[in-house]
C-alpha cells in the first residue's frame, strides 16, 4: 500500500497558486517526502524534497506541518503547462536491499485559463 | 548529455515472444531501476540495481529478468510476453540521496 494519500485530482485558475496536499501519517524519522510529476505519460520529474524544515525551489515551495505527517506543495502562480498529475512519496535517505518506493495513484492537477 | 535514454519508444508483441527493453545512461549514476505503470495508477518497481554486477527485486518482478553488466546498461527482458504485461515501462537511476532521473518511457502491447 502507498504511503501517502493525495486527493485524485484538483482544478486552479491559471496565475492563481495551486496547493497540493499529501498525507503520509506513518512517515518515519529518516525518510524525506518527495514530489515528482508526470505530464501527459512522459517520464516523472522531479519538483522537490525536504526532510522537516520548508523548502523552496525554482519549482515550487514544499511546506511539511511540524509534526511531518503531512505536507503541501505549492505551485505559486500556475501556468497551463503545470497540468500534469503530482506524486508525492516518502523514501528513507539510504538505499539498502529492501529498497523501494511506493507510488500511490497522484492528484491530477488541471490548470484552467 | 542525453540523460536516460529507452529504447523501443513503442513496441507490440504477441503473447509468448520474448523482447529486451534497454536503458542507457550517461550520467555514471550507480542505482538504476524499471518501473512499470498501468493506467490511472502510481509506479510499481520491478528490478533495481545498485551498481554492476548488482540486481535485485522490486515489487513486481514476475516474468521479467535484467542484468547489469556496466555502470550504463540496464536492460529488462521479457521471457514469455502476456497481455498482462501490456503497461508503460520506466527507467530511472539515482545517484545516493539524490532524486529519480527518468526515461521517457516504452509503450508496450501485448496482444
């Protein structure tokens, strides 16, 4: 089972910033929460990461809460070509013989004019 | 620099042919993996390598085998094609604490 919950889909107006959610309640102490996205089937992209602390990119923001069990990625002022569905994962920092991550189905994000 | 580059981009099969995908990349990353994804769903993890020489299992690694003889190459082999094998197939690598680079992806149908 995925780790983390998302809406399945979500609309913003264009220029407006788009708020993603995630929840991941059973988040251990070494993993980060990861957000990639995926536009129209191509290969997932990274967006950003972060362990506790908020973090900002030329992407986006990631706001983690304090207790780290859920976080909200910000897209500022979204554009068209942000339409693509967002996966928000934990994964722990190291990589061992059960290494894995489990992608849940996404929120798909539909910018509007 | 091409990145993670997969070939075939698209690929139809019958049910019990035997096919190779491939998957190079230039960035002299040591962990590389496959995904698969079926429609409307997340990724599922089907083989992983953390350097030449070093292969393991994913969730999903029923059917498929790989190998990995070079830092460069990950190829993923079908041995028995099935339709339920029909989905988009993903490589990725990583370098330790580092995000996914993925490919663009081979479309596979298995008919």
């Amino acid at each position: 089972d995925a780790k983390t919950t998302q809406p399945p889909s979500m609309d913003c107006a264009e220029g407006r910033a788009a708020n993603l959610p995630c929840n991941h309640s059973t988040i251990s102490g070494n993993e980060y929460v990861y957000w990639y996205r995926q536009i129209h089937s191509q290969g997932p992209q990274y967006i950003i990461h972060g362990l506790k602390n908020n973090e900002t990119n030329e992407m986006a923001s990631l706001i983690i809460t304090e207790d780290r069990k859920s976080s909200t990625l910000i897209l500022p002022h979204a554009t068209l070509r942000d339409t693509a569905v967002y996966y928000c994962i934990v994964r722990a920092v190291y990589m061992d013989s059960n290494y894995q991550l489990i992608w849940g189905a996404g929120t798909k994000l539909i910018i509007k004019p | 620099n091409a990145g993670v580059t997969q070939t075939p981009k698209f690929q139809v099969l019958k049910t019990g042919q035997s096919m190779t995908l491939q998957c190079a990349q230039d960035m002299n990353h040591e962990y590389m993996s496959w995904y698969r994804q079926d429609p409307g769903m997340g990724l599922r993890l089907i083989h992983y390598s953390v350097g030449a020489g070093i292969t393991d299992q994913g969730e999903v690694p029923n059917g498929y085998n790989v190998s990995r003889s070079t830092t460069e190459d990950f190829p993923l082999r079908l041995l028995s094609a099935a339709p339920s094998q029909t989905s988009v197939y993903f490589c990725a690598t990583q370098e330790l604490n580092s995000p996914l680079h993925f490919g663009n992806g081979t479309r596979l149908t298995v008919t």
